[in-house]
C-alpha cells in the first residue's frame, strides 16, 4: 500500500504565520485533491512548548540562525506552533476529514524534531498497514519534508517528495536539495 503524509499545513507556516514560506498555502488545494487518491492519509503537527529548544529567544538569541547549543547545532527560529496555539492549527482549508492518523512532533522541550519518524510510532504504525511506500507533502520543503523523506528510507519505506504540494522557506536551495534527496534515496517528482 502507498501513502500520503502530509507534513505540518499549519497556520505559523503559511502566510502570516510566525515561520511563514512563501507561497505555504498554495499547497493546500494541491494536497486537497491528493488526498482522495490514497488509501491512508497520515498527517504531521509541528507542535512544541512555549520555550522549546528550537525558539532563539529560549537562549536570547536572533532567529533565522544556527548556534551551537550544549554541544549539538541548531536552527533557531522565531516562536512557532506553541501547542495549542491557533498559529500550530492546520490551515483552515485543509480537508482534515481526511487525516487516518495525526502525528504531533518537536513536543518535547529539549529536543527538535524535524522528522515525522523522530518518534518510532509512525514506523510501525505504516508497518502494520503494510505500507511499503509514501508520498510526503506539504512544509516546509527545506526542513520538516526533507528530514520526513530521508527518515522513511531508512524505515525501509520508499518516499517520494511532490514538488507540486511543498514549498521551502529558503527557496534558494531547491536545486541542491533534490539532489541531496536523491542522493539520499528518495524520489523527486
Ligand atoms: C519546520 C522549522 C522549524 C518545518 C518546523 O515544519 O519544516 N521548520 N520547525
Ligand atoms: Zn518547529
């Protein structure tokens, strides 16, 4: 069986948001007539606490860089997906009825989480689905579909990244990022 998984369509990652990428609900029609088409839907929430490790101001820092944070580099972003918060919802347009399972991800304080797989739960959920392949959706490309994709490889799941339903935050990268994904067994299409 294949599978969608459609990462983080969330408020704080589309225009307007805290973390916005350009063009982020230009994927949400996309991803509405995608889904019809699969017969397991699974979707991820970034969702983390209000002083997560990954917020720059945790540290007094400025976002939009990487520090060095207690021996491991990090991105550091402005305050974003505060579990509960309005800004970690999913986009308002996006057919949720749709969704089999919702996997909520960067929850705990001191840890980022950019994959879907960061938690085993999805593996073996989509094992015991006899999932042997996924198409990953939605945002942002550079970072949480990315790290997803790669991940799902290494699950022993094939992945495919759509490039018509995600959007990067620093677009500049798109070229070498599908060569990175290819290089790391993952389909571009
Ligand atoms: C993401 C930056 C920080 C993503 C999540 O969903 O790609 N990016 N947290
Ligand atoms: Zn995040």
């Amino acid at each position: 069986m294949r599978a969608l998984l459609v990462v983080d369509v969330q408020n704080d990652f589309c225009p307007g948001g805290a973390l916005a990428v350009p063009g982020g609900d230009a994927v949400v029609p996309v991803i509405n007539r995608l889904m019809p088409q699969y017969s397991l839907v699974v979707a991820t929430q970034d969702w983390h606490p209000p002083d997560h490790v990954s917020f720059a101001g945790t540290h007094g820092l400025q976002p939009f860089t990487t520090s060095v944070i207690d021996g491991v580099p990090l991105d550091l972003w402005p305050v974003h997906c505060v579990a509960g918060s309005h800004g970690a919802d999913f986009h308002p347009d996006l057919d949720t009825v749709r969704f089999d399972l919702i996997v909520r991800k960067g929850t705990k304080r001191d840890r980022e989480a950019y994959s879907a797989f960061a938690d085993p739960g999805l593996q073996a959920y989509l094992k015991a689905m006899e999932v042997e392949g996924i198409d990953v959706v939605g945002l942002a490309f550079d970072f949480c579909v990315r790290s997803s994709a790669l991940d799902a490889g290494s699950a022993g799941i094939k992945a495919t990244v759509l490039l018509e339903a995600t959007r990067a935050v620093f677009a500049e990268n798109d070229e070498s990022l599908t060569r990175t994904l290819r290089d790391g067994g993952v389909d571009v299409m």
